[in-house]
C-alpha cells in the first residue's frame, strides 16, 4: 500500500469518485489551474477538464449557493473554501437552504453537495487562518459534520460524504495535511458517517478527541501508559453531527473517567454535547467530572502564542491525572 | 498617458406595449395564441381573486401571514408564461400566478398558509423550486441549476425572481457575476414593485434603473413595463430564447407596484400615501388586458362576468377541499421526518420521547 499524506489521500478519494461518477463536480477559488492552495485538487484539471473542476469567481456564498443548485439538480458538487475562516459567507446558502430543502421540500428535493475546508491552528498563518468553528454547522439540523484525523480516515471519509445524500461539511485538519504518512489502499475504501471510532483499548479513563487533536490525545496515552501505568480507551469521534454517543456512553460506563480533547473554544464547543450526552447516558457510571480540555474562551492568538491555546500532550496527562486522582 | 474613455452600453431599453386603455403598439405585439391569451387572462384573474380570498381568510384567522401578489399578477405570469415544463423556476414569495401556471393546485397555497409544511410539496412531475423566503438567497440556485442544465447538455432555462430590495443583496451581485462568467442560460426576473416594504426603491439603490445592473456582470439588461402583460412576455421570450440558444443570461426589471401590504402583518399606512396606490391603480395590469383582448374580440363584458363567476367557483371549491384536507393533518410526528435522509439514533430517542411524553399526558388529562 502507497504511503500517503492527507492532501494526497484527499486528492485520491476526489479523483476515484470523479472517475467513477460524472455528477461530481469540484469547485471553488483556485481549485482548478493552481490546484488548490493546499493542493487537495493538484492535477484534477488535467485528468477531468475545466468543466469539472471549476475555477470560480471569488465570493463564497456564490460558490456555496451555486453548488446547492447543482445538488438539487442532481449533481455532486463538492465545493472547496480556502480556509475555515472565510466559510461564514456561506453560513446563510447553508443554515437557510442546503439543511433544509429536504424538509421544506417535504423529501422531493436533497442537496448532496460536500463543503470541503481546511481549519484549526498550526501552520503559523495569518489571522482568520486557524480557528476550530465546527460547532457553528453542527447546531443545524440537516448538516453533517466531519472532520478526518488522518490521512486513510480523511480518504475515507471523503469518498462517503461526496456519496451521502444529505448535505455535509467536511473540515480538514491543515495542521496535518502534510505532518505524517499513512498507508492508504488504492483500492475503494468508506467509513461511515456518524459513527466514532476507538483508536485504543484501555480500561482506566477515557479520552474523547477528534480531527488534530488526536495525535496529542494518543500521545498522551501513550505517557500515561508509559509513565503512569494507566490504560486509556481513546475514541475518534470522525463525525462531529449527526454524533454517535455510543460508543462513548460504553466507554464512559466502563472507566468512569472523561476527558474531551479540543482546540474549539470551550464554551459551547463539541465537548459541551459530549458532556450532556454522558450525563444523560452515564451518569451514574461517572466517578469524576467530565473534564474538558480544549482551547480558551478567546480569539485564536496570532501563531506566537498559538501554542499556549492549542491544547499539548502537557494539559492532556494534566486533565487525566487530575481525574485519576478523584 | 492620456485619460481615454471606454465605451459601455449607455443606454437600457424599455419596453412597454400595451397601453393604459388597452392600445396596443402593432409594432412590438408579440404574436401570441388567442387560447393562450384568454388562459392568461383566467389565470391573472384567478390568481387577483384567489389573493383577495385568502386576505380574507387571514383577517378571519384561517390561515396564517402571507404575501399578497395584487397588482403583480402581469409581472410574474407574463416571464413564465413561455417556459417549458422542464424549464425551471425558482421564485422568491410573490409570483402566486405563475404558481398556479406552473401547476400548483390552489388548495396546497391554503395549506401551507395556514402552516403545514404538506403544503408547499412540489409534485413529481413539476421540476420548480419551492419559495424561498431570505431576500435574494435563492437567486444562486438557479444559477447552479443552470449551470447544471449546461452540463448535461440540456437545452433548458432557469428562471428565478426576486424583488426591487434583493438587487442590494449580495447574492444577486453574486448570481449575476457567476452567470455572466460561465454564460448560463438562466433568466434573472426582478419584479421592482416599488417598496422592500417600508423602504422605496429610491433608498434602495442611487442607480437610475435596475436593469442596468447587468451591464457591470456583462450581460443584456432590459426595464419592461411590469403590469403590461405582452411586454414581459416579449421581453421574457427573447431572454428564455437566447439563453436556450446559448447565449447566456439576461436581467428583466419588471417595474410593477405591489398594491397590498408587503405581508398581512404590515400595515402599508405607515409610510406611502392612498394618492400613490390609486396612482397606480389606474395602471392595474388586468383591467388593462381586458381591454386589449375585448378590442381584440377574443373577450366580451359578458364572457368577463362569466369567468369572474367561474373563478369564484373554482376558489370556493377549493377553499372547502383544503379545509376538509386540513382536518386530517396535523400529525406532530411529522415534525422528525425529512431532517436527513436516514433519521440519526438521537433523533430517534427524542422522537420515542415525545411520543411517550404525549401518551403519558392523555392519559393524565383522561384521569382528571
């Protein structure tokens, strides 16, 4: 199997499904002759030609309103935004119409279009260049929302959301676009959406993580391990909405102990659902409370401070400690 | 260097053809079917009456807020009186006529007013968009189903409206732009009816017209008299006819007046004067056509009592098979259905909630 980074295994998955369908269509600003900014659409314009790789005038909410056109059509667009932070442009073509021409057309329309960004910190890049705001999409009913931790799940992941029938936003961890090299089948591969995923087996805590911050989260594990002698289940939740909490209620009544790991801000953030659904659900297995590891209450700070924000293997191994000693 | 000038078009045409008393100018008269006139004629009819009736029935309290069309019954028909089935529409709220042209049987509008989404369900074999209530949003989809037309190499059009206030929008900047640049056949249709609704069109826009906006995306922009039913048709014709050929999209600036309130919770008192509306009533675009096909001897006085009555039949029916309809809707569980196309398990376990929560209050209100 071709080792692979994210970019290429994203690369990959577009490619396949563009050469398998000719309903799916890639645009967005710069996708085409330059390939992307990051790259994900190098070369797509040789093999599939400028009508399927669309280079765009520059304005998000056309791209986003013209693909939701597309789906309803009966194409699949899937629509690049250069980075998260100039997404928002689209919040209303998506909160006002690609969730909800399925329920106000009472089934006769769906919008399967994919809005594919790249997000969160790492790559010591301007303003508007790092911020983590999946919950934004995940409160609206109608959407889905996914977010790869690697380079063979983002594959996988991709080829599913561009095949899903419903309208999904895909959020890419840039910090790991390029960071590590996974082996990645050539041969067709999906991973549901809506479904986590347990990356290891332990039976002492649980750590619940996602997209970036995974490879802390499993490096964390790894110390507690390694240092502390304790064994923590990790589970990779991969779809942020529509959330699977089964496996983390099973995890949550196994161990006792929680920790959520995100770069989001805390407040409002995906660990806020998480902590819910397992109070709900496991409340009574809980022999601590859920901690919450995740970025502060504020602005991403300009990438000199970014490493005080981000959550690190340091505030990971801190939180666990902390709610192994309760 | 010198300052040089470029050149632009400098000019907007506009085109009115029928006259205030029904004059006809013989030079511009579309050539259109006599039976195809007089089924406009019964549907701008139909459609005046029809919204007559459900103000009424929203002052009775039997249906909910709605938009009336009144007044622009010419604008909105005229466009899409010449479009295929398989042409597509994508309205704004206020194209009611061009609703009932297309198909939509006049229960379902009860239906949806009074607030059941069964109502506003488009039938299989209609390709039309629903209405789209954020100003201007829905002007992007018909793009992409333009842009989707040409890809698959069909020779159908889009055709999406949209009023005076959404030409501020920067989803109209946008659709305009990316329609221009990818020359898609799809036909923008703006029904100016003077108000957004308290702000006139002179606060909208400094621009002279709103036609000329096309000339910035490089596209054909026309200003037609909005109440003069052949001159949107003719107007509306040369666009679809162009954009079918491949000749890309056009701008049509409907200049019409929206003679009701903007919604039935508006109160249209509070900022225009009676001396404009019955300005422009006298401008009415069906009293108009009336006239045109009597001069022509397709109509008489007395062939219009008997299609008023007619309609007013057709309504009444109507009225009383969307009540009987409604009396058999309502089912809350509806309420979970068509969020995704598979239902989520949490939404599954909020669904099982409420139906135990309200089996449980029954059966507590049946004790008491």
């Amino acid at each position: 199997m071709p080792k692979m980074t994210m970019v290429q295994a994203l690369n990959l998955a577009l490619r396949q499904e563009m050469e398998k369908d000719d309903s799916v269509i890639v645009l967005g600003e710069d996708v085409g002759v330059d390939g992307g900014v990051f790259r994900v659409t190098d070369g797509l314009i040789d093999a599939f030609g400028e009508r399927r790789v669309v280079d765009t005038p520059l304005a998000e909410s056309g791209i986003a309103g013209m693909s939701i056109g597309m789906a309803v059509y009966g194409l699949k667009p899937v629509c690049e935004m250069q980075f998260d932070g100039f997404s928002y442009y689209t919040m209303h073509q998506i909160e006002a119409h690609a969730s909800r021409l399925r329920w106000r057309s009472q089934g006769r329309y769906h919008v399967p279009m994919v809005l594919r960004a790249p997000f969160g910190g790492g790559v010591r890049a301007l303003e508007h260049h790092s911020e983590s705001r999946e919950v934004f999409w995940a409160h609206i009913p109608g959407l889905k929302m996914v977010i790869p931790s690697g380079p063979r799940n983002a594959r996988a992941l991709l080829v599913s959301a561009i095949r899903d029938p419903d309208p999904v936003i895909f959020y890419e961890p840039k910090a790991i676009y390029r960071a590590f090299r996974e082996e990645v089948p050539e041969a067709e591969e999906t991973y549901p959406i809506g479904r986590s995923q347990r990356v290891r087996e332990g039976r002492d805590l649980t750590l619940i993580s996602y997209g970036a911050m995974m490879r802390p989260t499993l490096e964390a594990a790894e110390e507690l391990k390694q240092k502390h002698g304790v064994e923590a289940d990790v589970i990779d939740l991969l779809t942020i909405s529509p959330l699977d909490d089964s496996l983390l209620v099973e995890s949550a009544r196994k161990t006792g102990r929680v920790a959520v790991v995100h770069e989001a801000p805390r407040s409002f953030g995906p660990g806020a659902e998480v902590v819910a659904r397992l109070v709900e659900k496991a409340f009574f297995h809980l022999e601590a409370p859920v901690a919450r590891v995740t970025g502060y209450d504020v602005v991403i700070p300009l990438f000199n401070r970014e490493k005080y924000y981000l959550p690190g293997v340091p505030r990971i191994v801190d939180a666990a400690r902390k709610l192994l000693a309760a | 260097m010198p300052k040089t000038r470029i050149a632009l078009p400098e000019a907007i045409d506009y085109l009115s053809i029928l006259h205030e008393h029904g004059g006809v100018d013989p030079d511009l008269e579309p050539v259109i079917d006599g039976s195809l006139l007089l089924k406009l004629h019964r549907t701008m009819l139909l459609a005046r009456r029809f919204d007559e009736r459900l103000l009424s029935l929203q002052r009775q309290g039997r249906i909910g807020t709605f938009p009336p069309i009144s007044g622009q019954e010419a604008a909105h028909l005229g466009a899409v009186a010449d479009l295929r089935a398989s042409d597509w529409v994508v309205p704004a709220f206020r194209e009611m006529a061009a609703d009932i042209w297309r198909g939509r049987p006049l229960e379902s509008i009860i239906v949806y007013n009074n607030g059941f989404n069964e109502g506003i369900r488009i039938p299989a074999d209609r390709n039309d968009m629903p209405i789209s209530v954020p100003v201007g949003s829905q002007i992007l989809h018909a793009v992409g189903i333009a842009w989707a037309m040409q890809y698959r190499g069909k020779d159908d059009v889009a055709m999406t409206f949209f009023g005076d206030g959404a030409t501020s929008q920067g989803d109209f900047h946008e659709g305009l732009n990316f329609a221009g640049v990818f020359q898609l056949p799809v036909v923008f249709v703006c029904q100016n009816n003077q108000w957004a609704i308290s702000i006139p069109r002179s606060k909208q826009t400094r621009s002279q017209t709103l036609a000329q906006k096309a000339i910035a995306y490089g596209i054909p922009g026309i200003q037609v008299d909005g109440n003069d039913i052949l001159a949107v048709y003719a107007a509306a014709k040369e666009a679809v006819d162009r954009a079918r050929a491949g000749g890309g999209p056009t701008l049509i600036e409907c200049v019409t007046y929206r003679m009701a309130m903007h919604t039935t919770a508006d109160d249209p008192k509070r900022y225009r004067s009676d001396a404009e509306v019955e300005e422009w009533r006298r401008k009415d675009p069906i009293p108009r056509f009336q006239s045109y096909l009597i001069a022509k001897g397709l109509l008489s006085e007395d062939a219009v009592k008997a299609e008023e009555a007619a309609v007013a039949a057709e309504i009444q029916a109507a009225v009383e098979r969307a009540e009987e309809e409604m009396k058999g809707l309502g089912d809350p569980l509806l309420m979970f259905e068509h969020a995704y196309a598979e239902m989520p398990a949490y939404l599954k376990e909020q669904r099982a909630d409420f139906i135990r929560f309200t089996a449980e209050a029954q059966k507590e209100e049946k004790h008491a």
